[in-house]
C-alpha cells in the first residue's frame, strides 16, 4: 500500500512482493509534495535557500489517512552527487510531488521507478542523484542510504505538470543471501541539491541481499 503524507506517519501493512522471472510493469502508488518536520523544530518543507510551505497532491490510493509526525533529522541529509541546477532554477521539495511504482521486474531483481513531478507554475531543473533513505514509522533509519548506480547525468528541465524519474534498485529474497532489512513505513527523498526532504508512506522497497541503488534524475 502507497500513500502521501506531508509528515511521516505511522507505518502501513502493505508491501508489494515480488518473485521470479517474470517480468511485468506495476504502476501504483501516491503524489506527494509532502515534507517531513524535523525534530530539531525545522520545517523540512522549507528549501535550503527558500522559504515556503508545501502542500500535497490531490492523488490518494487507500483508505488510509495522514497524520502529523516528527522525523529526527538524518546525518546524511541532502541529495547526492551532481549540483541539482542552479541555485535559482533547481526543483525544490516544495515545487515536487513524488510517486513510486514498480517496474522492469525479473531475474530476482525489483525495480522501483520513482517520480518526480513539478506542481508549480514555472520550469525548474534536476541534476545527479536524490537521496533516499528508509524510514521505520517513528522515523528513525533503518540500513543505509541508497547507493548511487550508474552515470550522473545532465541537466533535466522539468515544465509545470512535466516530470522525472529515478529508479530505486534491490534484489528479491535469496537472490544474495537470505538477509533482508526491516520492512519500512516510510520513504525519504531528498531531491539533488536540496536539504529539505519530502516522505512517502509505503512499505516499499523491501531491501534484501544487502542491494539498495538509486540512479540519477533521467528525463520522462
């Protein structure tokens, strides 16, 4: 089960599975322009060079609602590799709601495809690698942060309704290993650039095999 919420909540029940060779397209999941509160008293809706507070998008996909949470803050805070644009043009947590579904499933391999989309009134650009990181629901850490895969990337121009992706990248269950993480509640996006983070209630992805990548921002 996929849900946005503007704070981290308390961890849903759903988390999809999948196994074998089959490979298939999935997409499911919530819009979020969601942001994240810091324990510290700071809102992370706010950008690292901007002000301003975010609201979420109007997709919804269960029963389920949002309720107000506090995350302490991550000391790996802020999106990896590449400048994320300039300064004056880059996508902020406020401008973008995220989505995730899967996607290009097989091999023992499961594939996120998370996006990214500019709900704002202007362009704005995305460059490199976001940081993400799982959550439990009282929004403590669980494993390590995604580890970059693959080239960096250029510059992507997003338009207002336009959008990108990155996909997130682990592996089914003793594909390498029988180890597995904690199921999360929580998914925690920096974009490129930015130290103000948006979170996503899900139970996914399920990292096994100790494999947890993010590609850079790619064009839609």
């Amino acid at each position: 089960m996929l849900e946005h919420t503007q704070t981290p909540p308390a961890p849903s029940s759903f988390a999809p599975r999948l196994h074998g060779t089959a490979r298939g397209r999935w997409r499911s999941g919530v819009t979020l322009a969601a942001c994240t509160v810091l324990a510290f008293g700071a809102s992370a809706c706010n950008d690292d060079s901007a002000g301003g507070s975010g609201g979420t998008t109007g997709g919804t996909a269960s029963a389920s609602t949002s309720s107000p949470h506090s995350a302490p803050h991550s000391a790996s805070a802020g999106g990896g590799g590449g400048g994320g644009g300039a300064a004056s043009s880059r996508c902020t947590s406020v401008q973008l709601g995220i989505h995730l579904g899967m996607s290009d499933v097989g091999a023992g391999n499961l594939r996120y495809e998370l996006r990214l989309t500019n709900k704002g009134s202007h362009n704005c650009t995305l460059q490199g690698y976001p940081g993400v990181s799982l959550l439990r629901g009282d929004g403590s850490t669980i494993g390590r942060p995604a580890t970059h895969e693959g080239p960096a990337g250029g510059l992507v121009r997003i338009a207002p309704g336009g959008g990108a992706h990155v996909t997130l990248h682990t592996l089914n269950k003793g594909v390498k290993g029988d180890g597995c993480w904690e199921e999360p509640g929580l998914l925690k996006v920096y974009p490129p650039g930015s130290k103000a983070a948006m979170t996503l209630r899900t139970t996914s992805p399920h990292v096994c095999g100790d494999t947890f990548t993010v590609t850079s921002v790619q064009g839609t």
